[in-house]
C-alpha cells in the first residue's frame, strides 16, 4: 500500500497524469466545439441546399399558379413538376398550396387524396397572411424534422397576398446521426492518441524522472558523507546540467569535508594537548566541548559527564552569576578547589564570547589556567621581600641605635665603646652571611652557580668536620654544656665526585644546626653508610623536634620553626634552603625525620659509583 502511495506521489506518476489531464482537457474543449461547429455547419448547409432547391420549385411553380388555366390543369401541372423534383432521401414531403388554401399538389405518394383540398395546415394559413416564410425544428417520436414554409409570390412582388405556399419536410436526423458518427470517430482518435500520449508521457517521465532518481541517490550518499560516487550524465540539458552540478558539489563537499576534518583534528589535536583547560558552550551555556586539560583541572573523569549540563554548575558559579552575566561582563574568575590530600588548587577562568560577523551569540569558551603554582611563587616572593626586609632591618636598627649612643658620648666610655663597637660588629657580619646566603641563592635560581667537583674520600671528609665540631665544642662557649658528637661511620673508603667546600658548608649548617637546637648534654650522632646506588649521611640531635606541620616547609626560605629562638641564635633562615639547593646540584636528596621532644635526623643522599682508590687520601 505504502509502495503504491508513493508512486502516485512521485513525479514519475505526476508527470504523465499532468500531461493526460492536459490532453483529455484540451480534447474536450476541441471536441466539443469541433462537433458541435460541425453539427451546426451540416443544418446550416443542409437548409441552404433545399432552401435553394426550394427557389428553383417556386420558379418553376410560380407561372402556373399566376396564370387563368383551371385549377385541374394547374393540379396535372404542379404534378408533373413534382414528380421531376429532385427530392432525396430525407425530404419527406413536398406540398404546394394555392392563394386560397388547397393543396394542389404533394410528393408524398401515399397523401394523393388530399390534392384538391383545404389544407389544414395552421403554418400555411399564417403564410397566407404575413406573406413571410419562417421555418423550425421539432421532434416526432424521437425523430427529428425540418419543417419550411415560405411563401410564392408573384413576378412583380408588389402583392401582399402570395399566389401560393411551399411547405417542405424534411428528416434531418440522419444529419445528427453523421455529425454523432463523426464525433464518436473522433472520439476514437482521441482514445488512441490519450493511448500514445499515456506511452510518450511515461518514456519522457522516465528520460525525466531516471537522472532525477539518480541526482536524489547521489544526493543522499553526500549527506550520508559518501562521496564516491557520481551522477550519470545522460544529456546535455537542464538536467544533464543540473548532475554536472550535482558532481561537483560533491567533489568540493568532499574537498570542504575533508578540509574540515583537517581543521577539526588539528583543533582536537591543539585542545588535547593544551596545558590549560578548554570548555565551549551553546548559547544557553550548555557544556559542548571539554578538553582533557579541562577534565583534569575539574576532577571530571570523562566529558560524559559533563556534556550538555551547564557551565556554571560545572564550576559552581549558580550563586554568583548567571549565564547573562558571563555574556556581558566577561570577566576573568578564579576558582578554588581542594582535592583527596587538602592540596589547594586555584584556578583561573578567563571567559570569552563565539559570536559571528552578525553579532549572533553562538557560545562561550571559557580557558582554565591552573595558577597554583604561579600564586605560590608570587606569595613566596612577598614574603621573600618580607622576610628579607624584617632580617635586614633587624641588624640595621641594632647597628644604627648603637652608633646613634656612640656619637651622643659613648664612644668615650672605656667600657661601653668596646662592647657597643662589638654588638656593631656582630650585626654587621650578620648581614654580611645573609647577604652572600642570598647571593648564593640567586646564582643557584639563575643556574650560574659552578661546582668544583672533585673524587673525594667521604669517611675521612665527615671524620675532619667532626674533630672540627669538638675542637669548636671544647672553647669556653660550650665548655660547660657537655655536648658530645658521636660519629658511626663505614671502615670502608667511600669516594664521591662533589665540591668539597660547598658540600662541608651542607654538613657545617646541619651540625651546627643540631648543636643549636640540643639540650645541654645532648648527643649529635653523624652517621655515614652506603646502599647499591647512594651514599648517606645522617645528623642527629636529642633537641626539641619539629612538629609534623612543619616539616614540608623547612628547608623553604626564611622558614622558622621558632623564630624568637632562631634570631636570638643568629640564624638567617637560609641555611637549609641552601643545603637543599646545593645537594640537589649534586643529584642529590635531603630530608628530615623528627618526633616532638625527642630529636630530628636529618639524612643527606649522594649518587655512587664504586670507586677502587689508587692511593691516600691526604688532602686534608
């Protein structure tokens, strides 16, 4: 049913119905103006031809009726003639009235009694006395006649009375039925060229509607993105055209799509691995694209997810603003997030508008920049630039009270000059050691700081700065706080290639560090041992510890764990960051183990090689 349904609805079908329609139309219009012209021509010739055989009759008759013969010579007269007129077939009588109403004459063989008497005949009574002819058309048990009644009138024309009257009837039926036998033969020819015209119509349809059919397959595989194929090009008209446009549309669609495809991998490809995250919208804010980068700052495991929902439920902006408002003011934002280990991340949301030349709205992308990093380093940086204000300050101000007592007069107090030129002093070799700490810093941030490396003999490097440290630990100083340094180092002779001055200042800050921080009486155990692939050394105190929080950050700079106690030592809060700095140029490691009131480690991890000595070590 859908089948046939269809083929009506097609131009295959259309197109052939149109013409027939066309035709049957135009057939009607012909025929039926064609029979009827006919009909109307074949009455009108057949009334002219008897009327013209009516004037020869009325000549002929018109003597005898004018003339004084009596009326039986008249009656043998009119016969005579009537019998030579020439009637056919369809004139069925031919009757002659005299100027006092009898019929003198008929041809109709079968009505001979009425010669000789009145007519009755109504039609000739009304002639007799208007003198004026007429005829007329009337039907008879199905038949139809032609019924003419003119009048004889007299040679000069100028009576008013006819000398007589010709009545002739005819059968004009088998005139209808020639002009009806045409028009079924018409008819018939119109039959068979609706037949023929059905057949052309259908081939035509078919010359039409094949390329056509072919243009819509083609046309369908395009949008299906087959480009493959190509339209068979039957002619070289509208439609032969029409396929020649056809393929090539296909052929720069394929070229479009192609190029498309192009850009849209190479804009996958960018979007993929782009450091910073990409989001698109629709213009309703509804998520359409998201990068990987994307999926990794939100925490998002897959684009599914997200796809389709709005952006800012995405990034928790529902309170703040609406999606009009991004529009608009198209301001950068920034977000915070906390992951599984309470690590705060601050990201950056820089939002711009998809808009065409129109000024139509289509979207929003909006670019996520992890800034965690770059706000630490700025947050480090001031307070870089605070710490190194307030350390500097500090001497400086002890520095600038003592010289102010100094020029008000105390330079001339025996005992006061000295010990304030002392604290002067101090303060300013205070500075000096920051000073060089921060320069070394800087050399190392800027990657200009050199290492002298050299093979050096690890156990009897770390057994000279220890007899360093008692030698230090026996002055009056420390004379009476009973520290002691025990060493546990390998009998084995471990080399390394380092540079032994900056690798005995690590060791130095570590030490002195744990003399510092130890009780009076405290231990500081310096131990040396290797693995396969490092040599380590670790330093420990019986001090006060350091508190877990702040283990991550001490070796950043300026970092104190009590900065009352710290200052009063003379410390800068440079020294580990410095040791860090310098074991890492090594390829080295630090790090620190501690327990609240009970002490610290700190362990320093070098690379090593194996190393077969060739002779002594004796450089120290």
């Amino acid at each position: 049913m859908k089948k046939i349904l269809k083929f009506f609805r097609s131009i295959h079908f259309r197109i052939p119905a149109l013409f027939i329609l066309l035709l049957v139309i135009a057939l009607q219009l012909v025929v039926t103006n064609f029979v009827r012209q006919l009909e109307v021509q074949t009455i009108s010739n057949f009334q002219e031809q008897t009327q013209l055989q009516v004037g020869f009759l009325k000549n002929s008759v018109q003597p005898i009726l004018d003339n004084d013969d009596s009326e039986e010579k008249k009656i043998q007269m009119i016969r005579q003639i009537l019998q030579d007129y020439p009637a056919g077939s369809n004139i069925m009588d031919v009757r002659i009235v005299d100027a006092k109403g009898y019929v003198v004459g008929t041809t109709n063989q079968f009505a001979q009694s009425i010669v000789g008497t009145k007519s009755t005949d109504e039609d000739v009574s009304q002639i007799l006395l208007s003198n004026k002819p007429f005829n007329y058309e009337y039907a008879s048990e199905g038949v139809r006649y032609w019924k003419l009644v003119s009048p004889i009138e007299e040679p000069d024309g100028t009576s008013a009375t006819p000398l007589g009257v010709i009545v002739i009837l005819t059968n004009i039926e088998s005139r209808y039925n020639q002009v009806k036998d045409i028009g079924i033969l018409f008819l018939n020819a119109s039959l068979i060229a609706i037949a023929l015209t059905i057949i052309v119509t259908f081939l035509i349809s078919q010359g039409i509607t094949r390329p056509i059919a072919a243009m819509q397959l083609q046309t369908e595989k395009i949008a299906e993105g087959n480009y493959s194929g190509e339209v068979v090009i039957y002619s070289d008209d509208e439609l032969g055209q029409l396929g020649r446009a056809i393929n090539e549309l296909s052929t720069k669609i394929k070229e479009a799509q192609d190029a498309s495809e192009s850009e849209r991998q190479r804009l996958d490809s960018v979007l993929k691995h782009m450091s910073d995250g990409v989001i698109a919208t629709d213009r309703r804010g509804r998520i359409v694209i998201m990068n990987t980068a994307a999926m990794d700052v939100l925490n998002v495991k897959s684009d599914d997810e997200v796809i389709g929902s709005s952006i800012l439920a995405l990034l928790d902006f529902e309170d703040e603003l609406t999606f009009r408002d991004l529009l608009e003011i198209q301001d950068s934002r920034t977000l915070h997030m906390s992951d599984s280990d309470d690590m705060d991340t601050i990201i950056q949301c820089e939002f711009s508008v998809i808009q065409r030349e129109s000024g139509f709205i289509s979207g929003l992308v909006c670019v996520l920049t992890d800034i965690t990093e770059q706000e630490k380093i700025e947050r480090e940086r001031r307070n870089f630039v605070s710490n190194v204000s307030h350390e500097l300050r500090t001497p400086l101000t002890s520095i600038r009270s003592y010289t102010e007592a100094l020029v008000d007069g105390a330079w001339e107090s025996p005992e006061m000059a000295p010990q304030f030129l002392s604290v002067i002093e101090t303060e300013a070799n205070r500075m000096m050691r920051m000073i060089t700490d921060l320069l070394n810093l800087s050399r190392m941030d800027q990657q200009r700081l050199t290492l002298d490396k050299e093979f050096v003999n690890m156990n009897k490097l770390m057994n000279h700065i220890i007899d360093r440290f008692e030698v230090v630990l026996q002055s009056e100083e420390y004379r009476y706080k009973n520290y002691r340094i025990l060493r546990d180092i390998t009998k084995r002779d471990l080399w390394v290639e380092i540079d032994q001055d900056k690798m005995t200042q690590v060791f130095d800050n570590i030490i002195n560090n744990a003399i510092k921080y130890s009780p009076d009486g405290g231990r500081i155990i310096v131990r040396l041992m290797d693995t396969h692939s490092d040599l380590i050394v670790s330093i420990s105190d019986e001090g006060l510890g350091i508190a877990r929080k702040d283990i991550p950050h001490l070796f950043d700079r300026f970092y104190r764990v009590d900065k009352a106690r710290s200052r009063e030592m003379g410390g800068s809060g440079l020294g580990l960051a410095i040791a860090k700095e310098v074991t890492q140029l090594h390829g080295g490691k630090i790090w620190v183990t501690s327990s609240e009131d009970k002490g610290s480690t700190f362990y320093v991890s070098l690379p090593y090689v194996v190393f077969e000595e060739d002779g002594e070590w004796d450089e120290i």
